[in-house]
C-alpha cells in the first residue's frame, strides 16, 4: 500500500495527540494514589463505559470478528457473543458491589475479602499470574493482528514498528495515570469506529450496495440464512448444539476472558471502581456491554462479507479486513486506519 503525505500527516498526528492527551495529566496523576489508580474515583459513566469499549478494540479485534464472519457468517460471532451472559449478570448485580468495595485495584479485593496471610498470598499470586503468562498473551495475540496489518498495508519492518508502538503507549501510560488513559482511550476509539465506518460505507459500496451485498453474500454462503441468521445453526459442525449449550451454561461463567470476566475484573474492575457512585459504575458497565456486543461488531461484520466476496479462498479469513482496507480506503483515510 502507497501512503502519501496526507496518510503519514495523519499517522502522526494521531500519536502526537495521543501522547500529548496522556502526558496532560500527568500532575493530576501525581497528586494521590487514587487520583493515579482510580482518576479520584471521579468519572462519569459515559467516560468510563467508553474506555472499557475502547480498552477491548485492540489491533486483532476487527480482523478477528470479520474472519468469523468469513467463516461462518453472522453467527460465527457465538464465540464470543456468548460472554454477554457474564456482561448482563455484572451490569446488575456485581458493578454496585465493585463500586462499594472502594478498593485500588481489583487485586486488592482478595484481602478485603479474606483474611490474614493466605489473603496476602493470592493477591500477590494473583497479580503475579494476570500480569506475566495472561496479560502476555493477550499482548502477543494482539501484536501478531498488528503485524500482520502492517505486512500487508506498508513496507516496514513490522516488529520494530510494534515495539515503537509499545514504546509510545507505556510513555502516557506509566506517567498519566488511569485519567491519561481513559482519556487517551476515548480519543482513540472515535478515530477508530469512525474509520470502521467509514470503511463499511465504502466496502459496502464497492460491491454495488446492500441490496448487492445481500444477494451475492446469500449465493456464497449457500443461502441468506446461512450468512445472516443470528441465531447459531445447531445442525452445522463448527457449532453442534452440545457446544452451543456448553457456550450458553458453562463457558460464560467458567472461563477467564478480557472484558468477559465472570463479575467483572481487569479494565472492567478497574473503570468501574473509578466512577462517581455505584450509579454510575452501573450506567458505565451497562453502556460498556451495549456498545461491545449489540453496536460495535456491525461494521467489521459488513466488511467482513466483503472481504469474503472480494477474496475467497484466503488461507487466513482475517485478511480479508485489512486487503478491503487496503483496496478500498482513499487517502488520507488509509492513515486513519
């Protein structure tokens, strides 16, 4: 892909403000262990559920739920749609619970709730297994998404242009505390969603429009159930009804998943400990679980079947999304993305 100045313009701007947003709040996250943990436990709802929507849309998220797509069709997204059970049970029972237990992080619930030295054991194991083998590789899943958009879209050496990228983001990070941050995120999920709109739009043009989409989408998934229907075909071998059940009964409150966790946890824990009252820790994790899973996948399902049409047979689906991309966005918007 050929960026002109306008697209590297763009690029750059988007760190420059990035980082300038994270390192603005830099004294305020000096001011107090909580102003640094929990921005003064001060935010509003809608900040604070647009930061958890932001904090899972990483690099790999799109191509992860447009490959589904490929795959599968609509219903391929059970895979993880299936987390919303935990999402609902978290928003109305355990957001208030969180809010109320007033603590730092959501480590250091495990002595609130126990007692003595054990309480002290599993906080520090605790912290110690979500920080190394988890969070690494949630990182390294997300890092080979942004390797491989930048293989395909520009000529650089994709690693060293990742370890950049790490570089600019642990900066504000490290010195702006948990306001740097959800500020920074919110900045960067309008540009982002912007950008997957616009690029749905465009994607969804190129095939000649929906009702375009529709028909050729139907003839190559075999009918319009199998591509569009939501709810998961039981009688298909990716998804037999036994896993489907295991899904909806067992794996929602089972399984630890970023922004799925079972009550909440993680970024989940950590905004909803940061809002105002428990009102709006409530509010905030009700907006987070409406955007995550009944707003945001729609334009990456839409370019998904685009890619599907405009390039079967990929070895990878997940491609799919960044060769639309590549094909499809005009400058400076190639930037943008």
């Amino acid at each position: 892909m050929h960026l002109v100045f306008s697209d590297w313009l763009v690029i750059a701007l988007y760190f420059v403000v990035s980082a300038a947003i994270g390192l603005a709040y830099t004294r305020r996250a000096g001011q107090s262990l909580a102003d640094y943990f929990v921005s003064g436990r001060s935010l509003p709802w809608w900040l604070a559920g647009t930061s958890m929507v932001a904090t899972t849309f990483a690099a790999d998220t799109p191509l992860a739920v447009a490959g589904l797509v490929a795959k599968y069709g609509v219903a391929g997204n059970w895979l993880w749609w299936n987390g919303a059970f935990s999402g609902i049970l978290t928003v109305f029972f355990f957001a208030r619970l969180w809010r109320r237990a007033g603590v730092l992080t959501d480590v250091e619930f495990a002595e609130l709730r126990y007692g003595g030295r054990p309480a002290a054991v599993l906080r520090g194991f605790r912290a110690l297994y979500l920080a190394l083998p988890i969070n690494l590789i949630i990182m390294a899943w997300v890092t080979r998404a942004m390797v491989t958009i930048l293989q395909i879209s520009l000529d650089v050496d994709p690693w060293r242009a990742a370890i950049l990228l790490f570089g600019v983001t642990a900066i504000y990070s490290v010195f702006s505390g948990l306001w740097g941050v959800i500020v920074t995120d919110v900045f960067q999920f309008v540009v982002a969603m912007g950008g997957s709109i616009l690029l749905a739009v465009l994607a969804v043009q190129s095939v000649g429009g929906l009702d375009s989409l529709q028909s050729q989408v139907a003839a190559h998934y075999g009918s319009a159930e199998n591509a569009f229907s939501i709810l998961p075909p039981t009688d298909q071998a990716w998804l037999p009804l036994s896993t489907l059940l295991v899904f909806l009964g067992v794996q929602w409150w089972a399984a630890w998943y970023p922004g799925a966790e079972p009550g909440g946890g993680g970024y989940i824990a950590q905004r909803i400990l940061s809002a105002r009252d428990e009102r709006h820790g409530l509010l905030a994790t009700l907006w987070f679980n409406i955007a995550h899973y009944a707003l945001r996948p729609w334009p990456w399902i839409l370019v998904g079947f685009v890619g599907a049409l405009r390039y079967p047979g990929l070895a990878n689906p997940e491609e799919g999304y960044v060769r639309v991309m590549v094909d499809i966005l005009p400058s400076p918007f190639k930037g943008l993305l």
